[in-house]
C-alpha cells in the first residue's frame, strides 16, 4: 500500500509475489494432508461422558450405523451412502477420536447402507472387513473387489454359527444367514447379530421380512433381546416382539418418508419405541450387576425423546 503511492507496478509485482508464497504454502499443507499420520483424530470433550465399552447406534439417511467402543478395540457395522465430502459416518468416527477401525462389518449389501464404504476404508484402515455370507446382486456387492483392494487385506464372510470376540467383554453371535439359507430378498440376506455383554442383549436385525424372523425363532428357541436395531420395512408383528423381550426399540429410518414409524397398537406395552430420526444417535452402555445394584441398560439420545405415547 505504501510502494503504490510512488509505482502502482512495482506495488502490483510486491501483491502478486504475496499470492505467490501464499499459494506455496497451501500446496505443501495439501501435500502433508495425505501422508499417513499427517491428521490425528482428538475425541470431543463431550465424547469424554461416555466411557466405554458403549455401543452408538446413529441414523443415517434411509439408513443407521453402529459404533461399538470397547477399552482396546473399535468396530464398525455399515457406513451409510457415499457423499463427496465426510459423511455423518467419517464424522461421528471422528467425534470419538477413532483414528484406526478394529474391524468394519457391512452388515446389508445395499447402497443406503453401505456404498459409502469406500471413503471409511481410505481414511480409518479397518483391520478386519466383513461382509454377509449370502451373495446379491447390489452395485455395493461388485463393488467389493476394488473395496478390497483399497483395504489391503481379503474380506471375510459371516455365517450363523459364528462367535466373535469385539473386545474387552463385548462378543457378537451371527445368528443370519445360514450356507442353506433360501431368502431372495435382498434385505433377508444381511447379517442379523446378537451382541451380548454380560447376560444383556443387544439384537441387529436390519430390515428382515416376517419369514426370517420365524425362522430365527426357530433355530434360537430361547432367543431374547434387550434392545432391538430394526427397522419398519416391514414392520414386526407384535407376537414377535413379545417373543423377543424387547424392551426397547430402536427403529432404523425408513427409505420411504411416508413410513417413518410403526403403529403404536402392535408395540407391547413393556417396549419402549425410539424413532432414530427424531432422537438422532442413541449411546446404549450395559451395566453389569455390582454388590447390591442389579444390571442395567443406560440409553442416552444424543436429543429429546419425541414426545408421544405408545
């Protein structure tokens, strides 16, 4: 500004060597960004009042995920849609300050539930990739050669019978789908997991049709879930629920707006209903029995339960 009053081009030369080192300095910033280790993931401080281990289920457009957080290890079942820039996903990964995935388990092979898979093993690595035993026709499912690729490492298949350890007293049984299993819908081919911690429940079920359900109550007659993931396309029966035990119901967004929530009638009285797009994430933590306390399950939306009954 002061060169400009005596030589407007020697002032114009000065300006354009300050864009000069300027775009210098965004260019090497750039270069560092991708390099391995050049960003760190910090936890929130809010992310500090929930202590593990903790499993957050989040809703994500036509879909939900869920983060399970132990002491030692992180995993994470389905990434949600693919998006240009960080998804919901990348960034409530980032909220906790997960910088590496332990495991990732692409629970439905459907692009709502996972074709954002891509930028989640680019950027958190995951150890372990897991997919469903059952083969469909998704563009997610042909896309899984080059998903591998980028991994680094094969994918492994899930089918019932399975038990894996997730972490310091944390496991997860695969209770679908079977070698044998017959389904043609895509839905009724995902994996349907029962995390269990302690002697509490936790049931995956995604968006299973009435005859996979039966099923399930066929081949786990004493099968019981504290807390229920489903969605409501269709929706469950209210005999099944009983079966169940649920005693709380997080339901997974619908694909179709006008579906957005069961009928309160085909709830059980006992079944605390929690629509997942009004509540935003639900942070579960299981609390064992300690001296005269008896066990208990902490749910905490990250907003206001919606006010209605059911």
């Amino acid at each position: 500004m002061t060169v400009s009053v005596v030589s407007t081009p020697l002032a114009a030369l000065l300006n354009n060597a300050n864009w000069l080192f300027a775009r210098l300095l965004i260019l090497f910033v750039g270069f560092l960004a991708h390099k391995p280790g050049a960003a760190i993931n910090v936890a929130d401080l809010r992310a500090l009042a929930s202590p593990t281990p903790s499993l957050i289920i989040a809703p994500l457009p036509d879909s939900a995920c869920l983060l399970v957080r132990t002491s030692d290890q992180a995993w994470l079942f389905n990434t949600g849609r693919e998006s240009p820039t960080p998804s919901a996903t990348w960034r409530l990964l980032q909220f906790y300050g997960i910088n590496r995935l332990d495991g990732l388990v692409l629970a439905q092979m459907s692009g709502p539930d996972n074709s954002g898979a891509a930028m989640i093993v680019r950027d958190f690595h995951p150890r372990r990739l897991v997919v469903p035993f059952l083969r469909t026709r998704s563009p997610v499912e042909k896309a899984l050669p080059d998903l591998v690729a980028l991994a680094g490492r094969a994918s492994e298949a899930w089918q019932r019978g399975q038990s894996v350890q997730i972490g310091s007293g944390l496991s997860v049984d695969v209770l679908h789908p079977a070698a044998d299993s017959a389904e043609s819908r895509a839905d009724d081919r995902g994996l349907v997991l029962l995390f269990h911690a302690g002697n509490q429940t936790l049931l995956w079920a995604g968006r299973i049709g009435a005859p996979t359900r039966q099923d399930l109550l066929a081949a786990y007659p004493g099968l019981r879930a504290d807390v229920l993931v489903m969605g409501t396309e269709p929706p469950p029966d209210e005999a099944w629920l009983r079966s169940l035990r649920v005693r709380d119901w997080l339901q997974i967004p619908s694909r179709d707006r006008l579906l957005n929530s069961t009928d309160s009638a085909t709830v059980p009285d006992f079944c605390q209903v929690w629509h997942l797009n009004e509540t935003g994430a639900v942070d579960i933590h299981f609390q064992p029995e300690q001296g005269n306390r008896p066990s208990e399950i902490l749910l905490r939306p990250w907003l206001a339960l919606p006010a209605r009954p059911y």
